[in-house]
C-alpha cells in the first residue's frame, strides 16, 4: 500500500525521533554497570550525576522509546490492514505533543531537576517540567486511538458485517484501549499528588498512595510494551520463517489478547508485597491475579513455537517426524528477503523464556521476599522489556523505515548480526543481575563507591565477580545496538530505489473458527474494569485510612532534608508565635 505526504512524515518521525534518545539511553545503560563494578568510582561523569543517568537510562528506554515506537506500529497496522487513511491533523498534533512532552521532560531530566527514576513515584520529587511533559506524551499517545483508530475500526466493521477485524489491528486495539484504562491512576497521581507538591500548591502528600497509584498503572503498562511484540509474533514471525507459513490458531491468539485485558490489572501490589501499609491478604489476591497474567503468555509461547513448528515441517519434509531436528531448519541468521527480521523474533523469544521464570519468581509473594529490590529485579526486566520487546521494535523499526522511504536495508549483515549480540548480552547480564540478586547485591547502588568499593567498610567482594560479568554484557549489548544503528541510519541515508508503501508480512491462520465471543471486546473490558476496581478498593482504603498513612514532604536524591517545608514544621512555628 503506497503511503505519502504527512502520514508518511509523521510515522517516519514517531520512529527516528525516538531512536535519536535511545542513543542516550543506552549509554547511560553502559555508565549503569561501569559505576555499579567501580570501573566509574564517582557520583558523577562527564557532568551527569548516578541517579540521572539512572532516569535518562529508564524514562528514554521504557517510556519515550517504547510509547512513541508503538503508537507509529500501531499507525501503520491500522492503516494498512484497514485500508482506511489516517487523518493528517490528527497525527501532527498526536505527533507534536509526544515530541514537546518529551522535550520538555528531557529538558527536567538533562538539567538535573528530575532525577527520580522512571518510576517517579513520592516522595522524590522533580521540576514541575517533567510531569507536564510527560503528561503531553501520554496525551499525545492515546489521540490517534479516540480520532483515527476507533473511527475506522467501526467503519471497517460496517462495510464487512460478519468478518473478523484482521489480527494485527485486533491485538493493537485491545492494547491502546488497556493503555487509556491503565492511565487513570497514574494520571490521578500526577494531577492531584505530585504536580500540586512540585508547584509548591501543598507541603506534603501521601506516599503509600503514591506508590500505589503508580503501580496500579506501573505493572499494567509492561504488558502495553509486550502486546505489539506478540501481534508481530502472531502475524509476522509464522509468515516468513519459511515465506508461507501458517499461524496454528487465530482463536488461541485473540484468547491470549483477552486474557490480558481481564488480568493486566489487578496485580500491582505484587510490586508492593514488602510495603507495610497494605494488608498481606490483599496481596495475596493480586500474587494469584499474577499467576494468572502468565497464562496468555504460556498460550503465545505454545502458539508461537506451535506455528513454527507446522509451518518448517510443511516446507521441509525431511524433518516432519523429528520431535526436535526441525529447530534447525528455523532461518536464525539469513539474508534472504524478509527473513532477517526472524533473527529479532527468535533472540527475543529465546530471552523471554529468561523473563517468563524470573518473572513467575518475582511474583511468587515469598520468594520475592528474597529478590525484591536486588539486581535480581532489573536481570528480569533486561529480558522481558529490554528483550523480546527491545528487539522486536528495532527489527519493526528497521523494516518500516524501509518501507516507508522505499530504501533498501543496508549493512543486512549487520542488521542480522546485532539481535545475536544484544541476545548474548541480555543473556550474561540477566545471569550475572540475577545470581548477584540472590545473593543481595541491591539494585538502583552506587555500587562501585560503596559495596564494591574495597575501600569501604561495606566491602562485599562476594559480589565483584558479577559486577564485571555485567561490564563484559554492557559492551556486547552496546557492541549489538551500534551494529544495528549502522543498518537503521545507514538504510536512511541510502537512496531511494522505490515508492513509499507500507505492508506487513502476514500468515493465515491454519485453524481459523469463528467464536464470536473472542470478537466482541466490550463485556471483556467490562469485567476487566471491575476487577480493577475491585482490587483496589481494600488497597487504597489501607493506603489512606489505615497503616502507614502520613503525609510526608519531597525528597529528591541529594540529601535526606526534605524539599518542601512539612506541615508538622508550619504548625511548629505556628505554635512558637502562639506562644510568644
Ligand atoms: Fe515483570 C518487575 C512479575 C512479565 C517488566 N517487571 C518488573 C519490572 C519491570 C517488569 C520493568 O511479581 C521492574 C519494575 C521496577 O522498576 O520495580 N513480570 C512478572 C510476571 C510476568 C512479568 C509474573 N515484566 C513482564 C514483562 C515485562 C516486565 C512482559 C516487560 C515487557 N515483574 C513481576 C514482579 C515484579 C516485576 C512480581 C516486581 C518485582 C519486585 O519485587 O520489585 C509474566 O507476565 C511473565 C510471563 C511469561 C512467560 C514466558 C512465556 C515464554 C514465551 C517464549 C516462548 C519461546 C518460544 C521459542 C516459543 C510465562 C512466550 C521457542 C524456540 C524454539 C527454538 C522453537
């Protein structure tokens, strides 16, 4: 489908800007384990301090990267599955907003006013720049859903009564439609808790509630980055791991998508299983809630590997009564046609599997007693969101720039090479973070000046081995993402050999029933409200009224005097003129 003018210029910007930051992203991902095993003994380097190189590593790869990569996936599946055009209006002030947003949130962060990870959650507290460009991001990211997408989805479904809306638009559907749900509280953490303290408007506020509201928002919003990586493993992967493979169940694919709108969202106290202002029993709830958000991704991972299992046999007859040999029919390093982007799909799987087992521990309510807030946490994260989500984006990435300026991919070699080293890396990384975690070494440190610091009177040398471990898998990674940088910006410089267009790969489905169930998305969304709703309830109520309920004032990484003057000091003065 040729694609021109202004939709063109704004998906092509939705993906090269975010990339430009990423650059800084994963630098600051490089100066992480460089501080962490003391190659770096300092607060700071090149005049950006630990902690803010720590929120320019997490907000920039987590939020910028992934928001703006999938509304310009979102984009294209939408236009090209539909056949129906975007609106231009709609796109540039969708498109705007996420670019001043960032900037301005940019600006907070480079300038040392929003060193409050990416998690920013009270009582750190940034420059009142950050949540308002972070906010115009968000905005920005959910208006091509109320004005482009929504609106040709019903359209599309009037002019084709009866018919399933295509995979790919479905999976993309469902999760913006999470993403404007998860947004909620969030969005009421930002507008009546952290903006009215950052503007200096109140004293203090509520940080259980704070932390609350930010993971009700903050573990739904993984899944978010994860889905547009299953719709490609739906749709794509099957297609050309052979050039006309099959995906084995459409049914089981919606199943899966379904799965996460019902179970996406009660389980963010699985974050908070250690915070003490919540009642233990709840959290039990949201740990089983939890194990059930596993299950669709349990159903992808045998719907995945079962569609490239049927679709190597039916291409290769010589491996169709192997149980295992047809794995090495899978095309993991090849150049031919569009085939190159199955060396993304596979490393990424094949570190998800990582991510799925740490992920089950973490969640486990007592065993995460025994990782929570090590490095057994960030090894987890490395192989979900930095993995299989991380790789699939800059493989789309790559092939919709391709698409999109009629070029060829340069450097394909490269661009093959790369998700391999990022797998490697990503591998020993998470072996080493993970190992390191059991054995306490603590996330978000300043390592190398304390702990690892043979120096210091916290000296654990138990866990200097693995800190050099995650340098040798920074570089790799690093090592990974240049030869992948060189493909994206080389294949942008090329010259033009074709028109624009934009077309994904697409496999049909070999089993393909109707169950229309799995085609009505309003009684799941229903469900999926309430029990959000009423998961919460019991935690909130705690979090205000009951345990650890206190205002507290701001905080940022500097020092422990707090920021904003707390109200216990303005009733002490109050009290002194009384009395005077
Ligand atoms: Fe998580 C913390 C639990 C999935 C991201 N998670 C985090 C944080 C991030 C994150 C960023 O319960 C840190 C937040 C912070 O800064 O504090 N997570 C889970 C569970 C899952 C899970 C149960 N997480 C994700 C995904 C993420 C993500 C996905 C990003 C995209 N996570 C937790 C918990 C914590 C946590 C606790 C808090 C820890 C703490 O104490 O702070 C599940 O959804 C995972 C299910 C996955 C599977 C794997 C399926 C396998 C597949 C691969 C198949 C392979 C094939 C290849 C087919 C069950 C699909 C075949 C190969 C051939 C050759 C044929």
């Amino acid at each position: 489908m040729r694609v021109e003018g202004s939709v063109k210029t704004v998906i092509l910007g939705e993906i090269i800007f975010p990339i430009v930051l990423l650059i800084f992203g994963i630098y600051h991902g490089l100066m992480q384990v460089l501080y962490r095993a003391g190659v770096i003994k300092d607060m700071s380097f090149l005049g950006i301090e630990y902690y803010q190189g720590l929120t320019l590593h997490g907000v920039i790869n987590v939020v910028v990267f992934t928001t703006m990569i999938i509304v310009a996936f979102g984009n294209a599946v939408f236009l090209y599955y539909l056949k129906k055009p975007l609106r231009p209006a709609v796109q540039w002030v969708s498109f705007l907003l996420m670019v001043v947003g960032t900037l301005m949130a940019a600006w907070a962060m480079f300038a040392g006013k929003a060193n409050v990870l990416y998690t920013f959650y009270y009582p750190l507290i940034a420059h009142p720049a950050f949540y308002i460009g972070a906010a115009l991001l968000l905005v920005g990211s959910v208006i091509p859903l109320f004005f482009d997408w929504v609106p040709n989805y019903i359209a599309w479904r009037k002019e084709h009564p009866g018919e399933k809306v295509p995979l790919a638009v479905f999976g993309m559907l469902v999760n913006h439609i999470m993403w404007v749900i998860m947004l909620v509280p969030v969005v009421i953490e930002v507008l009546f808790q952290l903006i009215p303290v950052s503007l200096g408007l109140i004293p203090e506020t509520n940080p259980s509630l704070s932390r609350t509201l930010f993971w009700a928002f903050g573990h739904p919003v993984v899944y978010f980055w994860l889905l547009p990586a299953y719709v490609m493993l739906y749709t794509i992967l099957p297609k050309i791991v052979t050039g006309e493979g099959k995906l084995y169940s459409d049914s089981a694919a919606r199943f899966a998508f379904l799965l996460f709108v019902l179970f996406s969202f009660p389980v963010g106290l699985h974050h908070q299983y250690t915070e003490p202002g919540i009642t233990n029993s709840y959290k039990l709830i949201h740990a089983f809630f939890t194990l059930g958000v596993a299950v669709p991704s349990l159903i992808t991972a045998f719907t995945v590997a079962a569609s490239l299992e049927y679709s190597i046999k039916s291409k290769y007859p010589e491996v169709r009564n192997s149980l295992f040999y047809w794995w090495t029919k899978i095309p993991y390093i090849s150049l031919e046609g569009d085939k190159w982007l199955v060396s993304y799909f596979m490393a990424g799987l094949l570190l998800f599997l990582a991510g799925g087992i740490t992920g089950i521990v973490n969640a486990s309510y007592n065993l995460n007693l025994v990782v929570h807030n090590t490095s057994f946490v960030p090894g987890h994260f490395h192989t979900t969101v930095g993995g299989l989500v991380t790789l699939s984006f800059l493989g789309i990435s790559l092939y919709m720039v391709s698409k999109l300026m009629g070029k060829d991919i340069r450097f394909k070699g490269l661009a093959v090479i790369a998700p391999w080293l990022w797998w490697q890396g990503m591998l020993i990384f998470e072996y080493a973070m993970s190992m390191a975690g059991i054995h306490g070494f603590p996330r978000r440190t300043n390592t190398g000046i304390s702990y690892l610091n043979p120096e210091s009177p916290l000296y654990r040398p138990e866990w200097v081995g693995y800190a050099e471990l995650t340098v040798l898998a920074g570089f790799i990674i690093v090592l990974g993402f240049v030869f992948w940088a060189i493909s994206f910006f080389g294949t942008i410089l090329s010259p033009k050999v074709r028109e624009s267009t934009i077309e994904f790969p697409t496999a049909p489905a070999l089993h393909d029933e109707k169950a229309p169930a799995l085609n009505r998305l309003t009684p799941w969304f229903v469900v999926s409200v309430l029990l959000f709703v009423i998961s919460y309830i019991p935690a909130i109520y705690d979090v205000t009224k009951r345990g650890v309920f206190f205002d507290s004032p701001g905080y940022n990484d500097k020092s422990p005097v707090p920021i904003t003057k707390p109200q216990s000091a303005k009733e002490d003065q109050r009290n002194t003129a009384e009395a005077k």
